[in-house]
C-alpha cells in the first residue's frame, strides 16, 4: 500500500463512529419526501396510461375540473415547448423534450404507467376521484417489449424523431435502434482466430429495480411573480432544480429546491418525474401541491436498470492469457434513449488487460419505462457474461479461476478501455486478498458449488460546493450540496473533523438546499465521498489558514509562525512557543479578530480511481425444485481508503445483496397486454434479511494518490461482480452454465432438465 | 457631498426596483412563525401568571398530564440550571439566569402574564383545557409598577440577586435599582451657573410596543441524540440559536435555527421567549411542538420600550450656544435587568456639541414585562427631553429653532459622546435641508403650531456572513444569515447586481439557516444594508476574482490583463482586447474551469456612522377636547446613501410613524391590581393610517467614506425626533409646554385648564 498519508497518521478516518443522522431517522422523526407538509398544500395524484403504446387523440379535463375540491387539472399541453439537452446524471434521458414527455405524455403514451394527466385537489381522496372523470380519447397502438420485437421489420416506431446515433452514416429513417456504441482497438478477430481456446456464449439479463424503499414524492409551490420552490428527496437537488427549470423556461436562480431525506436512490433518484408535475399544478392552483408515489407508480412508471443480450467470445493463449475479445449487446432503455449502452461496453473488460477487443452496443427502445440509473449503470449486465465466460475458460483450462483473473488482471499502467493509461486500480490485490480468504478453500458441500467473478466502476469526481464555518463555540458547520444516502453526513464530519483536529462530535453536516450554496453534481457515481469529500478538505484548510492569521495576530507572529495540529495554533516564532490557541477559543473571539470564520469552495474534483472488488459466492442447488440458495458470500473490494469503516462495509454488503437479488430473482415480467404483472414488492422478489448469509467483507486499502486521505468511490462496485459470482456458483454446483438471469428455480429446473 | 463613489457611476444603487419577496408576502404564500406545520407536530400552550409579583411556592402538573391528549407539560424546573451572558441583541437581558426565568417563572413570578408552565397536546384546544388543570400555589406578593413605588424605603424587592451595577462602591444589598451609568465630561455645574439662559424640565415617557403584526412563533424539534431545530421567526436566527443553545447547554453546532418570515419586529424580536419552552417540550414528548402567542400573550409577556423620567438642565449662552448640560434619568426595565439606559444616556445630546455634560442614568426594576429593544433602544426618551428643552430655549431666545441647532449641530471632527471626534454625521447637512424645504416656511392654521426636532442613531456594523454562488446559467444567488425586515434581499440584491454588474432580477437573495452560513448578529442596529451589505459586496468581489482567472485561462492571459465590467471579463492583454467573456458564459463553463464558482465571507465591518435627522411636524390641537391632529409631516434624514430608495423612504415614514404614536397615544396601562389593562390593539391604541397625514421625506445623502457604496444605517434614526417635535408642535400650538408623554386629550385638557 502506497499510501499519501500513513494509517498511523489518522485520528478518526477508518473509524466507525455513530452517524449524526441516525437517531433521526430511526426514530421517525426525519422528514423524507412524503413526509413534508405546508399550510394550504394541496393533494395531487396522476392518471396513468392503461395501454402500453396510445395516441392521445384528445383529454376532456372538464368534469374533472368540475369536481368540488380541484383546484387543477393538467396535461402534457401544459408543459412549455423547450429544446436542448440537460446535464444528465449517471444514465437516463438528457433531450429536454424526452424528459418533458416522460414526465407526462403529450402524443403518445409510451408503456404503461405512463403519466397523462394529473390533479390538485383539497385531499387526496378527491384527486383520485377526479382522475376517474378524466377521458382520454386514446387510439390503441402495437407494442414492443422485448429487443427482438422492436426491431422487427415491421415493428411499430416509438418514436418518429428518433434516428440511431453513432452509426457511420446519418440513418434516413426514424428506429427503435435509438444508439450505437462501439469501442474497438487491436485487431480482435485475428487474435481470436490465433487464440488457443475460444468461447462464446449468448447471455441475458431482464430490467431490475433498484427497489428504495421511500417511493418518490415532490412538493411545489409556484409564486406568483414566476419563482417557485421545491422540496423532494432525490440524489441532487442541484440536478432537480437544473432539470425542471430548464424544463419549464426558469431562471435557475428562480427555483429553490430543498432536499429532503432520501430513503435509497440507488441511481433511481437520478431522474426526475413528479417535480414538474407538482410545479405546473401549483402555478395553476395558486397553492402548494404534494404528489407522492405510490409503491405502484414506482414500479410502472420510473426507471429500472436495461435488460440486456450480449453475444461475446473470449479468445485465451493456452496459458490462459488473455488474446482477444469481441461483443456485441443491446440494452433495452425502455420508452426513451438513454439505456446505459456506453457505460456497459466500457465496463466490459474495464478490470482486464486485453489489447484486442471489440465491443458494439446497441440501444433499443421498447414501451417498458424509461430506464434510469442503477448502481454502476450499464456494468453488471456486460460484465455478467464476461466473468461467466472467464469461468468457462478457467474450466476448460483447469486452472484456478483467481489465478486466470490474476494473470489477466488490469493493473497501474496496463491501457484502459480507450488506451490511457490505468492508475492504481487494486484489482490483484483484491484478487490476491481473495486467494487469501478462508472462504476460498474452505470445503464445499453436496449440491454445492463456489463460484467467483470480478468487476470494477470508474467512480467519478466532478464539481462539488462545500462550506465549512465556525460557531461561536467552536462546534462546525459543513454544508454540501451532496444529499446523504450512504452515510454521508458521517464521513463528511469524519473527515473535516480529521482535517481540523477536533473531535468528531464536534462537527454537524447539513445538506444545503440550492440557495445557500453553490452547485454540486448529484450523489452519484460512487463521488460524493472523493469528490465533496475533498472540498470539505479545501474548505477546512482554507479554514485552518484564516485561523493561523488570527493566531498570529493574537500571538504578535507571522501566520508562517503558526504551526495548526491537535485543533490548535502553535506558535513557532522564537520566545513565543508556549503561545498557544484551540480552534474553540478562536473561534470565540472571531468577531472581534476579523469576523466570523467561514468558507465555502466550489471544485472541480480530477483523479478519481476505479474501484475493483472480487466476490465469492457459494450456493447450493436444489437438484428436485431448482432453488438457489446462497450458503457463503463473501466480497473483497479495493476501497481506497475506508473513511467511515462500517458505512464502507455497509456498501459492499448493499451492494452484493442487490446484486444477488439481480442473479436469483428480480425481473420486470410484462403479459402479452404489455402491462407489468408485478408491479409491487410481493411479486416482484427482491432477497430479504432471511434469503441472505451474513455477507462477509475484505476492504482493501490501495489509496488514491490522488486525494489527500486516499479515497476512491466504494458503493458502485460491489453490484457489479454479483451476477457472475452467483451464475458461476450454480454452474459449478450443477455442472450446466447458466446463461440467463434471473436464476429462478423454474427457469434452473428447465435447464438442468435440458441437459440430462 | 464627498461621496465615494460618483452617484453617476451607479446604475441600480438608489434605485427602486419589485421587492423579490413582495408578490410572496402579499398572496399570502409567505410562510410566517404560525404558518410553519410538520407531520406529527404537537400544539403548544402557555400558562401565565395572573398576579405580578407572586411566590410560587409549587405546581401541580398531575391532572395536565392526565388529560387525553397531552403529551407533555413543564415548568421552569425543566430549564438546567446555567450560569453567565448571552451577547445580547440592542438592549434587554444578557444574563442566562434571567432569560430562562423570563422564558418561564421559577421561584417566582414576576409580571402579570409571565409564564409559569407549559403544555404540548395533539390539539391546541386540549392544550388550553389542560392549562386550567394545572395547579399553582402563588404565595401573592405586593408589586411596584412605577419608579417611585419600587424605590419606595418599603418596596417589594423583585430579585434578591441583583445589585446596583455601576456605582462607586458595591452594594451591600440588593435593590431594584439594577444599574448606574453616567457620562460626565467638562463641569457641567460650573458652565450651567454661567450660562446667560438655563431652562429646566422634567419630562416622562411610558412603555410602549413595538406593534409588530406578527405574534411570536416558534416550532421546535429535539432529536433523541441531543440535536435539534427550531423554526422560528425572529430578527437573528444566530441570535435564536446561541441563546437557546446557551440556555440549555447544548453545543450550537447541535442545534439548527431556520428562520421564517418576520411579520416587524422593531427591536421586539431580538429577544427569545417561546423557543427554549417548545424545545424543552419536544424533549419531553418526543415530537414537534409549536407555540404561537396570541396578541394579548405578545403584550403581557413580551418587551416594550421602557418608560422613562427625565430631569434636564440645559445652559445657552446669550447667542444660543450650548455651554452645558445636566440630565439624571431612571428607564424602568421591567422585571428584569436591561432597560436601555446606557444608550438612552449615549444618544441624549449626541447631535449637538456640548463640551460639559453630566447625564446619570437610572435603571430600574418593576412588576411589568421586562424591556425590550424598540428601534432605536433608549434614544426617542431622553432626546425627547432635550428636543423639548431645546424649543424653550429658541422661543426664550426668540430665536428660529432650526438655527439654535445648526448653530450647536455636532459636525464631523467634534468630540463625540465620550469625547471620541466624530466622523460625518449629516446633522447640520439635514438641518438646512429643512429649512429649505416648503414645509418650513407654508403658513399655519389657527390652533395649529409647528414643532421641529433632531436626533440621530449610533448605527452599527459588526459581524456578518454572506455568500455568493453562481447557479450554471449564471444567475446568482445571496445567501446572508441577517433576516428580511425592512427590504433587505433586494437592497442585497442591488448590491450584489451593483457589483458584479449584471441586472437585478438575476440575482436572488436567501436568508439562510444556522447550519448552511457563518454566524451574522442579529437584524438590528440599522446594521444590516451597511454590514452585511459589505460583506455580500466582499463576496462578490471574491467571485470576481474567480471570474477573472477563468477568463484568463480562457483568453490565454494574466488575471491582471482582465477587466470585469457590465457583467464581463475583457481581456486587456495585447492582439486579445476582442476577448471577451460575460458572466453567464463564464458560470457556463464552471465545472471544467475549476468547479463551481462560490465564495463565503464572514467579516466584522467597522465604519458605522450615526444617521441623522430633523423632523418637521404641524399639529393642530382641538382647544375643546384636547385632541391632536398631525396634520403635516415631514421627515429629513441624512441616509448615507439610499441602496433601494422606496424602502428607505419607508422606514423614514414608518419610524415617523411610530413616534407619533409614542408622542400621542401608545401607552402601557396597569390598573392597581398590576395587570396590563390594555392588552389588545383595540386598547392599546398605534396611529393607523387614517390618523396620519402622508409623511413626506427628504434623503439626504451624507456618503459613509468607510462604505464602497457610502452606506449608514437608516431605519433607527427616524423614531428619535418625532417625540420632541410633536410635542414642540402640540407646545406652540397650545402655548402651553408639554413634559409628559402621551399626548392624549384627556391630558392636553387637564394640562391647559390648570395653565389657564
């Protein structure tokens, strides 16, 4: 380990303290989405298309509007006409009108579920009437649900403005084939045809749900002179607040949104959907209005993760070196563009060496919902049938499939995906931890089988505002822009409290709302920890900085004097080294020594890390039901740096759980009428406490040099190796490969009947 | 006028443009103290002490609690016991003890009103029926109301902790004369027996209210962990959280205050009275509780302005030059130290140069609530005093009474209060103004006369924190911790447009919470356009810092080689003077610049200057029943500089306003049995805007050399001279001199039938 600063030097980072936020929330008393309230706020509630693909011919609203307690009645007319593009998050639409009529159809509704109209009323009883009285004429068109069907020769257009992007030549014609991604470097096919074993395979996964507990919910209130306010729960405010403005013609300083707490994004908060919704009936009604989702709308209506088929073919030496790559996939993104297929096809092999590779990805639109983001988007689904095909080779090789991993693994210098150069990437130390691990040789079971697989994410930094200012008492205050969905607030108060020499308690991290801070990106792409993180830093230095020139005043020395550490001015100035000053008794005497003591940084943040993790999976197979369960989990992950060591681990075990649900059980299952058959949580099975052993975690520490305490993003990765980990396990317990997700006893049973 | 900066170089400065917050406020979306509501929250209510001085020798909360419903009740035992000070806000208590036994009763209560339990119900209904189960033994004290009664040799004592503060010698006894404090320069005696005119008089004043519209409210959350939140509406949200905090020994990192709309405060909100109760409630029930007095609780138990007893000798020599002064003065601070008397002695002669003073002042406790601060604490009573004494002189001396004063007018480089030269004041500057304006000179009616009076107010600066961020499309938005009372997000939003040199609607202007800004004293002190507009012109130029840089990374140039004008960066370097880049283009292209552009200043702003004025009021007086009409009225103010010149026209009128209240009508009434006997707006009887004539103004503008746009203080000064001018205008109408305040008929008669 490399590490900037050595382990012995920090004082609180690695720890696990008690999160500032938690009493809060387990007692009930944090205001989620749902839970905010305002004087005279108004119900809304959303008619929802019953068709998967419908022209809206016409909406009579008239009864609606006549029904004692509406306030307002409306529809995708009244959104205004914009143009451009937004700055998306990490997947999902970015053309405004995309998103406009996502939000609400205008021509068309696009999958059921889809928003058509919508309602203020006194309570939420009469909105719901009054969404009965709404008729809408509409015209009953074919639909697509799968891949396959959408690109059918005869297959009916989504969309008529829709032309594939990223072909060589300008399509003529409006597709479904909404996207093309390609990466290609080497000379694939020759190295394929060199190589010493070969194999290939058709893989699938079906749309998931990130499955977040708290369903989305938005309160607006228009004002009269055309500036609004918004409060909801969702992974950027900032994102909230550009998108619906730019959405409905806003001066961005004319919205204030202010988050509420959020209860689990998972990517799936990266989007939004009610906002402007909320926003346009409050300017209609004159009045606050409240929409919130029901567990229902959820499902139906806001963004899984793409279902994916991918063709691949790995070619190794026969020492099992990796020579050659090619794939091809296609992403279902739902009604609208925006299905992850770039983030799929460079998270492929992003964790491997491999100089000859060609990855195409296609995006497909289908009357599903919108896709959005889901943790490490695009990743598990490529890189599902890249360690499956990796066992396969280990198999063929008879070699230890740790040991071929490592062989090939990524390392600090290797090419990445475009050809740049990697940093410290960590993957075979967690591959080497792995080997270490006595899950790895402890003994397996009758039915049983142990399966591995790898997987990284890029992480991201980006811009992120922090501010860091001094209470007359000494405590802290740090605000970000960054809402809290992992802990957060936590590691935020552990690491400007490390920066500054006080004690953790000492330091309270609030989530600021778009007025009373600068922008900052949303909590997303594993960045908030490494990104915001190190602004909190930049803003506590800034800080220590100003307290050193108070000292010195204080002391009659230079600020060069002024040695900060323990929470306190030390003067070095010669005859003065008893002079001495805690950040406390500055801080009380700030007024009087220049002012209150606060800063805020708005940065950029550069040299973010991928995050490699190795998972190892034993399951064992019902041979009679087909039933999976899973007997041992455990997952080794390079985190950087651990800044709050139990919400790391916490991230690991999240993720692995969800990726287990994503292998065993989770799926969007649609009937031929096109509808979602299982629109809520008992149908749509995601692992629960009792599904699951204890998930045991390896944090591996290779720190970012390029950070100051070492961080890298941490709660991506461990969703992607899962899908592998587990197909592997049950191959390997039941001698068949397993090509499709989910793994559901009846889709097992067929397959183990098949190949007797 | 020396102004700093030329007033042709302004563009928006002086300018009166729609208030940001004014369409709000007007359809009633504003949300205000009572308005605020949270899921689960608890309705709070208070019980008040029927007597004005009693023992409480025990309460019995038993058959409260008992009550379905009630979730908590409490008395002052709940309070920990704190020792020390709280800086204060303008005037009123300092000491923790005495803020937490105002809050609520102890050993004893001390006013009529004063509050002696409290309980938090599902239902404010069920909170009222348990108040009248609750139980309080009062062992009936006799009380004191006026001076007199409470420095009777027999006087009830109201504490048996506090001693005269400010006397030579400590007091070996208790007192309920709780303060000394004397000026005394050059021999006051010694000029007085040699002046050619010495005129005497002893002039009173009673308590009178701010007459806010908004009751106080405050809704209050405590965590399980010891964290909590307030909202509440006050004039200094940092104000509400040190003292609570301090009350309740809590860190003030740990407690967040979120401010709310102020419907006035006028000095009464800089104190606390509701929020340390609803959070020892919430403690207790575990959920959210409000409190909203109703407006006989704001007049029972809140602060008004002390009453006061003046005794003056003023000395002229034959040509009208003052050549000395003597005043000894008692305020009656209510039931607890704080009565204003160190600025009712500081601001009595600070407008006039008068080299041998002695002014003692008196504080003195009473059974009525204890004071607060009223715009401009302390100064409207003795400069009343003055004023008057001053008329006196002029008509002994048949001299015009704008003379006699600018002919003694303090004028910057004279010795100031405490012999400090005073800096530019504007007196003599206002003085010629008035006598040049119509009004000075338009003829009289019968019954009718003419008073006019000066004084002014210190004015202050002090600490203040802002920030300044730049939203993607290079709107901007202020973030400042000082309450919007008289305008201040668009006179902030003036500045910061003014500076930074893009329109005013671009920018918008929040007051944000404890926990997302540096600390800010509190919105008083006329402190708020000039300190925290400096701080917010501070930031500003931090961003065009920032801005400049980008631009010359842009531009391939110097930080130095650009120029920001009009909103933006113009290269200067050569071969480049084309470059040019605005403010949206910059904010733009933040992000992958160097991050999001967003600085925070925290500075304590030196350089106040007192605001001066003259006032010019005609009265006519009904000689059969005593009643006074104003029937002109004009207000002369040296402002500084007018930032947004509606709203200092306004607080020109409203302070106008509000003194013609306290000279005419406003009065504290307590019957024998020491209760409030005009508790209600009804009774207590403020001009209403069919009792006034329209108040003209005049703004003359003295810069502030210490201020980049020449700001001083506006909104105290113009409460200081209407007392003397009305009852100069009532004195020359009557020919008769008025020495005690209010003016109302029945006195007027009573004082011309005995003259007669």
């Amino acid at each position: 380990m490399n590490a900037p600063q050595d382990q012995q030097a920090f004082r609180l980072v690695g720890t696990s303290p008690i999160r500032p936020d938690g009493v809060e929330k387990v007692t009930g008393k944090a205001v989620y989405g749902p839970d905010f309230t305002m004087a005279g706020m108004l119900h809304g509630a959303i008619l929802r298309s019953p068709h998967p693909h419908a022209r809206i011919r016409g909406i009579n609203t008239r009864k609606a509007e006549a029904l004692p307690g509406v306030k307002a009645v409306m529809t995708g007319k009244d959104f205004p006409e914009v143009e451009g593009e937004v700055a998306g998050g990490e997947g999902g639409a970015a053309n405004l009108g995309h998103i406009a009529r996502n939000c609400m159809a205008r021509e068309k509704a696009l999958y059921d579920g889809h928003a058509v109209a919508a309602v203020a009323a006194t309570s939420k009883l009469i909105a719901e009437q009054a969404l009965a009285l709404i008729e809408v004429d509409y015209e009953v068109l074919p639909h697509v649900i799968e891949a396959a069907e959408a690109l059918a020769p005869d297959a009916p257009l989504l969309h008529d403005d829709v032309f594939t992007k990223g072909l060589e030549e300008t399509p003529e014609r409006p597709s479904n084939l909404s996207m093309r991604f390609v990466i290609d470097r080497g000379d694939p096919d020759a190295a394929l045809a060199g190589a010493a074993i070969v194999v290939s395979g058709s893989y699938s996964t079906q749309p998931v749900h990130q499955g977040y507990i708290e369903p989305h919910a938005a309160v607006a209130s228009w004002n009269g002179d055309g500036q609004a306010q918004i409060w909801s729960s969702s992974q950027g405010h900032f994102m909230v607040r550009q998108t619906t403005a730019n959405l409905l013609g806003m001066n961005l300083a004319d919205l204030r949104v202010t988050p509420l707490e959020i209860g689990g994004g998972f990517g799936g908060k990266t989007a939004i959907y009610l906002e402007p919704v909320a926003l346009l009936l409050s300017r209609k009604a004159g009045r606050p209005v409240r929409i919130a989702m029901r567990r229902e709308d959820v499902f139906r209506a806001t963004g899984p993760a793409p279902g994916s088929e991918i063709e691949i073919k790995l070619g190794t030496d026969a020492e099992g070196t990796l020579v050659g790559a090619v794939m091809e996939f296609r992403n279902r993104a739902g009604a609208f563009p925006g299905g992850d297929v770039s983030l799929s096809a460079m998270m492929a092999l992003a964790h491997y060496r491999c100089d000859n590779v060609r990855i195409t990805g296609w995006e497909v639109l289908v009357n599903t919902p919108s896709t959005a983001a889901y943790r490490a988007p695009g990743a598990p689904q490529t890189v599902f049938a890249v360690e499956c095909c990796l066992d396969e080779i280990a198999q063929r090789l008879g070699m230890d499939p740790l040991d071929l991993r490592l062989k090939n693994a990524a390392r600090a210098g290797d090419p990445g995906v475009f050809g740049m150069p990697l940093g410290e990437v960590g993957y075979a130390e967690c591959l080497e931890a792995a080997k270490a691990h006595p899950h790895y040789s402890a003994p397996l079971g009758p039915n049983q089988g142990r399966g591995i697989a790898g997987g990284n994410w890029m992480n991201y930094g980006g811009p992120s505002t922090a501010s860091v200012s001094l209470a007359e008492d000494g405590t802290v205050l740090v605000a970000t822009g960054s809402p809290d969905i992992g802990g957060s607030r936590a590691s935020m108060a552990i690491i400007a409290a490390e920066t500054l020499g006080i004690p953790y308690e000492n330091v309270r991290v609030t989530v600021a709302d778009t007025a009373s801070l600068g922008p900052s990106m949303l909590t997303g792409g594993s960045r908030v920890t490494f990104a915001t993180g190190k602004a909190v830093i930049d803003a506590c230095e800034q800080v220590i900085e100003t307290l050193k020139q108070r000292a010195a005043a204080m002391f009659g020395a230079t600020p060069q004097e002024i040695e900060w550490r323990d929470g306190a001015a030390f003067c070095t100035a010669e005859g003065k080294s008893d002079q001495k000053a805690t950040l406390a008794e500055l801080a009380a005497k700030a007024d009087h020594s220049g002012g209150p003591i606060a800063k805020m940084v708005g940065t950029f943040v550069p040299g973010h890390l991928p995050g490699s993790g190795v998972h190892i999976c034993d399951t064992e197979v019902d041979p009679e039901t087909g039933n999976v369960s899973v007997v041992r989990y455990t997952v080794v992950q390079d985190v950087g740096r651990a800044i709050h060591a139990d919400y790391c681990e916490g991230q690991l075990q999240g993720g692995a759980a969800q990726g287990i649900g994503w292998a065993l059980n989770e799926a969007y299952v649609f009937g031929p009428s096109g509808k979602m058959d299982n629109a809520g949580f008992l149908d749509y099975r995601m692992p629960v406490a009792s599904d699951l052993p204890m998930i045991d975690t390896v944090m591996v520490e290779v720190p970012n040099p390029n950070h100051p305490f070492g961080v890298k993003g941490v709660g991506e990765t461990p969703i992607v190796p899962p899908l592998g980990a587990v197909a592997n396990a049950v191959s390997r317990a039941t001698g068949v490969r397993m090509y499709d997700l989910p793994l559901t006893p009846d889709r097992i049973r067929a397959t183990l009947q098949a190949a007797q």
